[in-house]
C-alpha cells in the first residue's frame, strides 16, 4: 500500500486539474439520468417467460483467476459464474435481468469489481465474492465503463470510459476510480480531443503499481474506420507512469497488441495480436519479456480479436496468468482453457453452467402489406392561407389543398406531365409559389393561382429548384438552386445557391452562394438563411439583396431549421424534433439560442414533434407540421406578455389538422399465367421443401388464385400466358435491411433508377431502417398509388440516434420521451422503429414499451456492441440489425436466441470486424461488367467503386465467418434475413444470398432467408413470402435451376410485383400490359458527371443515415 500511495496520489491531483468545465451535454446527460430514476431496468413492463439453457460452451467471457488459484470467475450471457481450476459445473453469482459482466477479483480475493447496467447504464460496480453487498462505484450516465482493474493494493479501480462524439462510435480514455466512489480522474484522456473516436481500452496496473498498461488504437486520424489492416499496426499497447504521467510505447507492430496483462512478478507482459499462416487469420496469445524485449507466442488458437471492428468494450476477453505465473486461463472456441507457459500445452477446463434467464418475446405487429386503399399521410411543406381558411401541402407528387371547414382536399394544378414541391403562400393568399420537376425537362420554379390552374414557370433555365417564397409585397420570388447528379440529372447545375427573380419571370440573380431555406422577413431588403457551424451548431444569418451586409443573429445546439416572422418581431427554431420560439432580440451580436435559454423569453409549442415551419402572415401564429397533421398556435398562447394573453402559456398544442385522405391503391387487372416453370413455393418452409415442377401460378389483379402442376390447374382462356419452361420460380426478394436515397433535397425524380435495378433484380419488398422520414415515406406512397416503380417499400424514417447530430440526436429520458418520438415516426408512416445506439438498457427499455404501446416493431442497429446485442434480444427487440463484432457464437448464445423469437439481419455485405462481403465480390468478380446493373446504374457511380479492387485471401473476409454464425442461428429456428444494405442496387441482394452459401446454408435455404424469414420478421408473412393460393403475387422468375447453383439467382428474367409483370432487362412492363419505360437520364446521352457540390451532399448523406460502411 505504501508503494503505491505517492504516485496514485500525484495522477489524482494531476487529472483532477486536466479536467473541464461540465460542458452542456454533461449537463443534460445528469439531467436524463435523474428523470430515468423511477424505470427499473430489472423489471420492464410486459410480458416475461422463463429460459432454460444447459450447455458446455459459452461465448465471448472474460475471466479472472482467484489470488488462491483456486476457482475461476467469468461471464456468459449477462452473469457471473465461478467455478474450480479443475472445472466443473459452474454456480451463479448473479443471475437477474441485468447485464453483469467482465468481472475481476480484488487483490485480496474477497470482493469481485464488475460492469452492470443494472441502473440503466453501465457502471462500475463491486460486491462480494459470494454476489453480496452490490455497491455502485461510479455514476456514469451515458459515458459507459468497461473492462475493469484492480490496483495492487485493492484501493482503485481503473476503467475504460468510452465518450460518443456526433457519431455513436465512443471514443476511449482511461478513468481511475477510488474502490469507495466518487466522479473518478481522468489517467489517459481521449486521443484528439473532443471529437476522437479513437479507442484506448484495458487497463491493467503493473504489478508495483506504478504504471498503468493499456491498448490504443494508434491508426492515424481522429475517426474510427472499418476494416483495419490487422496485419499491419492497429493498436498498440502504452504504459502511464502514474508519478511523472509520461506515455511510452511498449508493444507495436504487425499484428497489433491489446488485452496487457502484467505477470504476477512483474518482469514479462502478456497480450494478443493477430497472426496469419496462409490458411488461417487468427489472434495468438503473447508474452513479452520486459527486460529482452522478447515476445513468444503461448497459443494460437484465439478467436479472433476485435481490432477491426469496434471494441468498444474491450478487443478480446480478459485472461489471467495463475498466481504463481507458470500458466495462463483463457477462453477461447466456446472452452476454457489453462497452458503451461514452459511447455505451451493447453488443456481444455471443462465446464457445463446451467441457467434460466428471463426474456421478453419479441415485438410483433402484423402489417396491412396491401389494403384496396390507403391513407396518404406524408403531408410536406404543410402550411395554412393567410385568411385561415385553407391548409396547403404536398403528397403523392404534387400540390393539394384542404379546405379546414369542410375538409374536401383537391388538387392545386392542373398538370400530371411533371411532379411538384415546395409549396408556398403569398402573403395576401392570392398565389402559390412551387417547384417542379420532370425527369426530362428537369426543373423550374412555377406560380399557380390559390384557387388553382396551371402553374406558370417564372424561370429561364431548367435546374434544381428548391425553398421557394415570395417577398413580402408578393412582386419577387426568393428560391434556392441546387445541383444535380446523383438521382436526377446532373444537367444545368452550374452556379448553385440562393436567388431572387421577379415573380413575372425574367432573368434571376444570385444573392449568396451558400445557405439553407432562404426567406424574408419584415423588410423587402434583406433575407434570411442559415447554415452550420461548429459541427453542431446552427446560424441564422441575414444579407442584403447584394449579397452583402452579412449579420449573424442567432446561433444553438441541435438546432434543425429557423422562421422569422414576417413582421421580423419573433423567430421560431427546431430543437431535437420540438419547436420553439422567441422574440427576435437584436444586440448587434451573434446571440446564443436553445431551448434552455434564460436571457430572452423562449417557449416551447409543439407537444408532438416539428417540421415545415411557417408564420401566417400576420405574424400572429406560427405553424408546423409532421407526417398528415399540420399544427398552429397563437402567440397569445405561448406569450404572457402579450395583450390579450393569459397569465399562463396554454398548454402545449397536441390537436392539429389532419390533413391525410384516402386514396385508391394501384392494382392491375386481368389474369396471368405462368405455365412451365419450377415453382419454389417456400409454403411452411420451416416443415418441408416444396417444389413443384412443370408449374402453374395463377395471378388474377394482384393476388395468386392458384398454384399447382400444369395438370392440376385449368387456364383460364383470358388469361395472358407466359411460357417460362425450363426457369424457376420464386417468391420476391424481401431486403430488410435496404438503405438508398429517395430524393435529392427532397425533390424526387419521377423514375428512381436505384429502385429499378431492385426490381430489376427481383427485390420486391425493402425495409430501409434509416432514412429521411421525408423522402422514404412520400416515395413509398407514390409506390403505392402506382405513381412509381419502386419495390414495396417500408422504412422506420429517421433513426432514434443517441449521437450528437443536430437533426438527429434523439434524447430520451422517460417513457413520455420515447412515447413521443416513436408517435411522430408512426404518424408518418413508419412500420418500425429504430433504436439507434442508446448507451443506456432503460432508454432502450423505454423505446420498446412506448412501441408495444403504439403497436409498432423495434429494430436496434447492432452498433458492434455484443453484450449490448445479447441483452436488445431478451429484453423483446424484433431482432438484429448488422452482424455481430465477434466471429463466433456456441451453445449458449444459439440456445438464448432460439428461444426468444427475435429475428437477425447480418447485412453480410457490411459485416462488422473484417473485411466485408461487398469488397469480397468487387475482389472476385467483375462487377463494372455486369450488363443489368450496368443498364440501370450510371457509370460515373459504378465504375469508380467497382473497377480498381483490393484483394486479399478468402480467410481474412469476415462476412464468411459472419454467414456460419448465421447458419447456426437458423438452424435452431430463429429467422436470419437478407440486408443489402444499399451496397450495390439490386445485385447486392444477391451477394447476401451467396454470401450465406459461403456460410454453409444450401441453396433452398439462402432463398428462404431471402424470402419468408424477411416476410416473417417484418410481419408480412400473411401477404408475400410464399407462392401460394391468396398471397399477393410478387414473384421472381429466374433462367436457370438456382435450386443447384445460388449464383444464378441474379439472372432474373422476369419480376412480378403487385401482379404486374415486368421484363428484368429493361423494366418495361409486359404480360396484360405493354408499357415501355422512359429513358433514364443518363440514357438520353447526357455524360454529365456529379456536380462537387451534389458529391459532398450524397456524402454527408450516407454518413448521416449511416449508409456508408
């Protein structure tokens, strides 16, 4: 104790003057944590059933040895089990709802430090060694704690803290804990600061306690990246003198070097790293001898580590050399093991542990995949008419008005040759100001009259039209021009940025380059616009007609969107999803704003979200809006100041107006017949493979109305037969993990060339779970009414994301909280929601309990996280998004799941902790040659990804390790789906069925996976996933027996969806119809490439709805 107590001393007092001042998101965090006291995580509203698992392996645990040598500790599936050396059933010492793990024996052998989340994040805690007397040792809210350490004198605990940056990627540091509490100090702060994402993990003391060892992500950059090289020098292990707070590098080189474990003598380190021996890519246990520099290689069976994936609660499972330092405990390939570091012989500990875990089914809510007819309920740019009278919008594609008196909705315009947005008022209500969009003539800035008509176009030249408005005397109009590339043509997208142009047309001029949602305010003279800065901060600023004169007015946090009021006398902002608004106070200086601002007066309005912000004319109310409901409030109510106002604010405005109406949905007609084929029906595929050759199926509209052998089913004479002899049927492709871009600043092209290609390749139903709530629920609409060609298509919008995005974080504190958004999400359409990285169990808790309620489905992103992973299963997600970071999974894991009916999305073209399987198909095929995604993707997209590939060995890509866990899973019952995850349009579907092949699935069960395990999982299976008699005919009809080889699954000849039949070559639809599609853009022999600034845009875009891998 005395030779410790000197340099422990010094680094207290040394990080105790490095810290900072709590910044606002501390503040918040503490704020969030008090308000989740009365949730308990260990006994959540609803359903429980009991488990029983019974195996000889476990997955994944880290252990520790006793100072006695005596007995082993360690952790499977969220508790901690201790059994003998010699092994033997292991007895519990905690078995409850909370995620205990990563245990460690005090020096003195009579306590045990350990992670639980028993609080709702996870912490540091202590206890007996016999489970007794739980004590919590920190109180982290959302910065979570991992892999803990004793030091030799059993007074402190040093941790991994991991801290998320605008991304849910933490980045690491180091904290040192005193065993009786308190805030802990900071020993090894974050890499770069602030906005690192770099990790540094498993601390260990040195054996004197002078120093502490620890692993650190030594790769260059601030940001945290896929698919490290780890061969090369990933991490590396550094030490920190505890007297002088010096850093050394004490381990590094190929292979890289985590999990430090200082031997009981203190002269040699051990440690893995990753090894390959042209066979295998593996991790191998190391140790270091500290005075030689010597390092040997003990064993080479590991798992493999995490260093190419996040390992954010540790790279690998702590081990532990026995007290006299002769051998080493490990896990590792589901056993415990225990080598002689002389000899280097291992021998396997045996070991059976018998639990009963309690678990909460998985959330389940059938969908209505496709009713006669449905409500539109993306209403966008929603506002109300200066005279109160009448609420304008956009839906399906063009502009429509609701009469607020009688509730009649109709159509603003005339014109069906081309789709409109943005919509906006004059302020005397006499005109409305739009964009429009063709895919051919491409765009233009129109005015209608309010009473309706045709719109006329006010601009000269086709371009990107977006953000619309008049000046206040109705005789300019403001807009904004963007660019163009991606989705719509690349055309005419010189000069972008913000113009002004007489509202009688003529020749426009550009005011300012840059900014977003430009409008005026009181003056005719100057305009309004913001943009971001500081990462997370938004500005208001305003110029003058010139360009010049800049000011800057107000600047906050996570704020989405600001409106001044026409009278310039009040501003209204979005903050975290709710709307707020404030006098506009003018000081001459930018002035700082946010919902907790205590200089001016600030109120929030919005009880139930906030979109489309917009003032009547008069400035006396302010409107917004979410999915079908339009909202509006009086000043007078938010305002006790105000003549006329109440002593208090009226209670938050929950009421609006539902601007949602029914519309008939797109149903073919006629009877087809698809006469010769082998029909894989997929009909309780879980019991039998049914097969049927020289095949009949019957389609009438968009329902099958037989299946059967040619000589069962009778044709109907009016029936359009197509002879698909010697092809193979089978049920549509169902993506349940689909990103893509639905619009671009949420202007939509009338023929998405992405969703061609899906359909092109026999996807017939996507589930994207993130996306703009915007673009992906107005397009799924248009799908629907027929407007458009797309797959079905089913979203959870915009992800609840723990991240420090403006726009995006979603802060939840309560049940009320997650009550909230999840409401806002099923308003607009969402079928699931997405609970995206939440450190804290309750906030995810939470999020499922508001969703039972509200009968909506949960889908977590994996997020890399595996104990995180194991406890989203129990606690009644619908299942898994993305792989799991570890490479293998055993008995234990495969029993759990089994039993809980949640399903698993492994997305093997993204697979987390190696290289993925989207890079493997670049490596071994030639994908830029491809003549079907070639026709229907532009060559300035896919070749540059697809030409020039790295290679590598077929052992170090990951998603084939990915795909066997996969296959285990399912073969114990649990639903393992396809998720594209919008690699490569179409085709990339297909990789996820070979990719499952490489796993060990067969080819009648990578067509299940892709079929009726996604329709199962996204409640569907009632309407599409089978071919049989009443479902609704999506089909895909392929050249070739895919039942002998999955490769030829990409050679879709035809695609049937919602009964209409399209050839896969061209898209035009063929059968009862013949309807030739228009030309996409870039089939028109227009060569022009991404504009930069549309390549920046599409960039910021996959990285913020986390399509980019």
């Amino acid at each position: 104790m005395t030779l410790l107590k000197s340099p422990l001393a010094i680094a207290i007092g040394a990080a105790m003057i490095g810290l900072s001042t709590p910044s606002v998101a501390a503040t918040t965090d503490k704020a969030e944590q008090a308000s989740t006291k009365e949730w308990n995580v260990l006994t959540p509203p609803g359903d429980k059933q009991t488990i029983t698992i019974d195996t000889n392996e476990t997955t994944w645990s880290n252990l520790d040895v006793s100072p006695d040598g005596k007995s082993i500790i360690f952790d499977m599936l969220g508790d901690i089990y201790v059994m003998p050396m010699s092994g033997g059933k292991a007895t519990a010492i905690t078995s409850d709802r909370a995620w205990n793990f990563q245990p460690k024996f005090s020096p003195d052998g009579t306590k045990i430090a350990f992670i639980s989340d028993r609080e709702g994040a996870e912490n540091l805690w202590v206890m007996d060694v016999n489970g007794d007397n739980m004590r919590k040792v920190s109180d982290e809210s959302h910065n979570l704690l991992h892999n803990p350490a004793w030091s030799p004198d059993g007074q402190y605990i040093a941790v991994k803290q991991g801290q998320v940056t605008g991304r849910t990627i933490p980045g690491g540091s180091i904290r040192m804990y005193h065993i009786s509490g308190g805030k802990g100090v900071v020993v090894r702060d974050r890499l770069h600061g602030a906005k690192s994402q770099k990790n540094i993990a498993e601390p260990a003391f040195s054996t004197d306690g002078k120093k502490l060892y620890y692993s650190v992500d030594a790769t260059p950059g601030v940001t945290w990246e896929y698919n490290k090289n780890a061969l090369g020098s990933v991490f590396e292990i550094r030490s920190w003198d505890l007297a002088t707070g010096e850093e050394e590098t004490v381990i590094r080189g190929s292979g890289g070097a985590i999990r430090p474990t200082p031997s009981p003598d203190g002269k040699s380190l051990a440690f893995v790293k990753r090894i390959e021996n042209g066979k295998v890519m593996q991790s191998a246990l190391y140790i270091k001898d500290l005075k030689s520099g010597i390092e040997t290689e003990i064993f080479a069976g590991l798992d493999r580590d995490l260093q190419e994936a996040n390992g954010a609660q540790g790279n690998t499972p702590a081990f532990a050399y026995t007290p006299d330092g002769k051998a080493l405990v490990f896990w590792a390939g589901g056993v415990f093991h225990k080598v002689d570091i002389a000899s280097k012989q291992a021998k396997v500990i045996p070991t059976r542990v018998v639990a009963e875990k309690e678990i909460t089914p998985a959330l389940k809510f059938a969908v209505d995949v496709a009713p006669d007819a449905f409500k539109v309920k993306l209403a966008r740019w929603s506002q109300i008419s200066p005279d109160g009278k009448t609420a304008l919008f956009q839906a399906l594609g063009h502009l429509y008005t609701k009469d607020i008196a009688s509730g009649k909705v109709r159509r603003v315009t005339k014109q069906n040759d081309h789709f409109e947005f943005y919509p906006s008022f004059s302020r005397d209500g006499k005109y409305i100001v739009y964009t429009s969009w063709d895919d051919q003539d491409l765009g233009a800035v129109r005015i209608v009259s309010a009473s309706g008509g045709t719109g006329r176009v006010i601009t000269q030249d086709p371009g990107h039209y977006i953000n619309p408005s008049f000046s206040p005397d109705g005789k300019h109009v403001l807009y904004r021009k963007v660019t163009g590339g991606y989705l719509l043509s690349g055309d005419w997208s010189m000069e972008p940025g913000i113009y002004l142009t007489s509202a009688k047309g003529g020749e426009a001029k550009r005011i300012i380059k840059h900014g977003d949602n430009p409008h005026f305010g009181a003056e005719k003279d100057r305009i309004y616009f913001s943009v971001m800065s500081d990462g997370t901060h938004r500005e208001l600023k305003s110029v003058d007609l010139s360009g010049e004169k800049e000011r800057s007015h107000f600047k906050g946090d996570y704020i989405f969107d600001y409106r001044v009021s026409p009278d310039g006398h009040y501003v209204a902002f979005i903050e975290n999803f709710n709307t707020f608004v404030a006098p506009f106070t003018s000081t001459g200086k930018t002035l700082s704003i946010n919902k907790g601002t205590k200089s001016f007066p600030v109120q929030q309005v919005s009880k139930y979200s906030g979109d489309f912000l917009n003032w009547k004319a008069d400035s006396s109310a302010l409107t917004w809006a979410f999915g079908p409901t339009l909202y509006q409030r009086k000043l007078t109510d938010t305002f006790a100041f105000l003549k006329g106002a109440a002593a208090e604010p009226a209670e938050l405005t929950a009421q609006g107006i539902d601007l949602s109406f029914e519309k008939k949905a797109d149903k073919p007609e006629g009877i087809l017949a698809l006469v010769g084929g082998k029909v894989v029906t997929m009909r309780n595929a879980d019991e039998q493979q049914e097969i049927i050759e020289d095949g009949v199926v019957l389609i009438e509209e968009n329902r099958i109305i037989a299946v059967g052998t040619r000589a069962d089913i009778e044709i109907p004479s009016k029936a359009k037969v197509i002879d698909i002899t010697g092809q193979t049927v089978i049920p549509g492709l169902v993506d349940a993990h689909a990103h893509g871009s639905y619009g671009s600043h949420n202007l939509q092209p009338e023929q998405n060339w992405n969703q061609l290609s899906n359909v092109s390749f026999g996807v017939t139903t996507i589930h994207d779970p993130s996306n703009d709530s915007n673009e992906v629920f107005s397009m799924a609409e248009l799908q629907r009414a027929g407007l458009t060609v797309a797959p079905r298509i089913y979203s959870v919008g915009r992800i609840l994301y723990a991240g420090n995005a403006p726009g995006y974080k979603t802060p939840i504190s309560n049940l009320e909280d997650a009550q909230f958004h999840v409401k806002r999400l099923k308003d607009a359409g969402a079928i699931t929601v997405k609970s995206y990285n939440h450190p804290r169990r309750d906030t995810r808790q939470q999020v499922l309990e508001a969703a039972k309620q509200m009968e909506i489905m949960v889908v977590p992103e994996g997020g890399s996280k595996f104990q995180q992973n194991m406890n989203m299963i129990i606690d009644g997600h619908t299942g898994l998004e993305h792989a799991l970071p570890i490479p293998n999974i055993y008995s234990d894991v495969t029993q759990m799941w089994s039993q809980t009916k949640a399903g698993f999305t492994p997305t093997f073209n993204v697979a987390y902790g190696g290289i993925k399987g989207e890079d493997y198909f670049y490596d071994t095929t030639d994908v830029w040659k491809n003549e079907r995604l070639a026709s229907f993707v532009p060559d300035y997209i896919l070749n540059p990804r697809s030409v020039r590939r790295e290679k590598a060995p077929e052992h170090h890509y990951n998603h084939i390790n990915a795909a066997k866990s996969a296959k285990q899973l399912r073969d114990k019952g649990v639903t393992v789906h396809i998720g594209a995850h919008g690699q490569r349009e179409g085709l990339g579907a297909h990789w996820e069925l070979w990719s499952m092949a490489q796993g060990g699935f067969t080819p009648w069960e990578a067509l299940r996976s892709g079929t009726i395990d996604g329709a199962k999982y996204l409640a569907m299976d009632h309407d599409i996933g089978t071919i049989e008699k009443g479902k609704l005919a999506d089909l895909v009809i392929i050249d070739g027996d895919v039942l002998n080889d999955i490769r030829e699954s990409e050679k879709v000849a035809y695609t049937v969806l919602n009964g209409r039949i399209y050839d896969a070559a061209t898209m035009n639809e063929t059968g009862n119809y013949n309807v030739k599609r228009q030309p996409l853009f870039f089939e028109n022999g227009s060569k022009t490439p991404m504009h930069p600034a549309t390549e920046v845009y599409m960039e910021e875009k996959a990285h913020k709805y986390h399509w980019k891998h």
